[in-house]
C-alpha cells in the first residue's frame, strides 16, 4: 500500500503543477465525448467480448486529460475505466489507469488493476510502456509494450506482456497488426469515421478482424 500511495502521490502532484501551468490558457480547455460500436473487443490482442458498445467522456486542459472509458458487450461483459494523464509536446505521455469490471462492489479491490502508461511518439513511430502495480483484477507487477509505426493510410503494431496479457504469465508476443481508417460520407454534412484492424496473437495462436464505426 505504501509503495502504492507513493506513486499516485507523484501522479497527483505532477498533475496539480500541469494544471497550474495551464490555469491562464482557459481557451485550451474542452469537454469531449463519443460513442464507439466495435465488432469485436480485443485488447492488446486477446478477446475480451464479441460486439460491443464503447462510450467514453473526456476533459481536456492544456497538457492535462481526465476521462472514463467503457465497454458494453451484448454477451454480459463489461469493463468500466477511469484514466488520467500529462501530453507534452515534445511526444511523451504519462498517466495512471484504473481498469474495472463490474461484478462486486465498486470498492472492493478484486474488482480493480490500476496501471502506470507511459509513451513516446516521434514522427512516424510511437512506443508505450505499461505497469500495473496495483489492485487484485490482475496477475500483478504485469507488463506490455508496444511499438507502432504509422505508414500513410495504415498503422503497424506490436506488442508484448506478461501477466494477464499471456496465457502462462511469461512475457510472450501476444499482439501483431495492421489497422486502417476512414471517413465514410453519408450526407453532404455528415460523415462517419470507420476503422478496420487485422490481429494475430502468436501466445495464443488467435486472428482477429474488427470493425469499428465512431459516434
């Protein structure tokens, strides 16, 4: 628990000092909020349900995002996030996620993995880092990273875990692809973005192809 309060105390007071520096910039602030119906959930390349409905709302000021996240599947499952975190504008990203998933009270620990995300983006070729150092909804002190590299039209990835991300808690390649995206016109006013991926999890031998429609 100590080692727990110390980094979201960290978190905390990096946060307050991002606001304060952004407190003059009132215009840089905004509040978003959008809908997402994805044929499948896959996440960092394992299945976590079939067709889903995806609504998130965020707040924005300056350098600073706050917003929660979450996932409806028309199985049962769902997953309900909170996130915040620091962009700066040389590429790199900090922040702290709170992964839940209904079931138990929202108290209880069980329920919960909390993960420290760190990234950096320069060009065309993007890598993240991911810890999660608390909370009893995972296998504990689990580890992802993934690099990406964004070619035009299409994005390639790949990403490896330990933990919950493999299916005998060794770090393994678990998450291959290809992604693309699109605006789809429907009125001379109004267009739809669309998204489409190709997945392969070499740790569990699983492909994927998903679709994605925004709101």
């Amino acid at each position: 628990m100590k080692k727990t309060f110390r980094l979201l105390l960290v978190f905390g007071l990096a946060t307050i000092f991002a606001l304060n520096v952004q407190a003059q910039d009132e215009e840089s602030s905004s509040w978003d909020m959008g809908l997402d119906l994805t044929s499948t959930y896959v996440w960092r390349g394992v299945a976590y349900s079939g067709p889903s409905i995806q609504p998130y709302v965020e707040y924005s000021s300056g350098i600073f995002t706050v917003g929660a996240w979450g996932s409806q599947g028309f199985d049962g499952f769902q997953e309900m996030d909170t996130y915040a975190s620091l962009g700066f504008d040389f590429g790199l990203s900090l922040g702290v996620t709170d992964y839940y998933y209904p079931g138990t009270q929202y108290g209880d620990k069980t329920s919960h993995s909390f993960e420290l995300n760190g990234g950096y983006e320069v060009g065309a070729f993007s890598l993240s880092g991911n810890y999660i150092f608390a909370g009893e909804g995972s296998v504990g002190d689990d580890l992802y990273f993934e690099a990406g590299l964004s070619l035009g039209k299409v994005d390639l990835f790949v990403g490896a875990g330990d933990g919950w991300h493999s299916t005998d808690g060794d770090f393994k390649l678990c998450n291959i692809g290809i992604s693309t995206s699109k605006e789809v016109k429907i009125t001379d006013s109004f267009s739809l973005p669309v998204a489409g991926s190709c997945i392969w999890n070499p740790d569990t031998e699983q492909f994927y192809i998903v679709g994605t429609i925004s709101f």
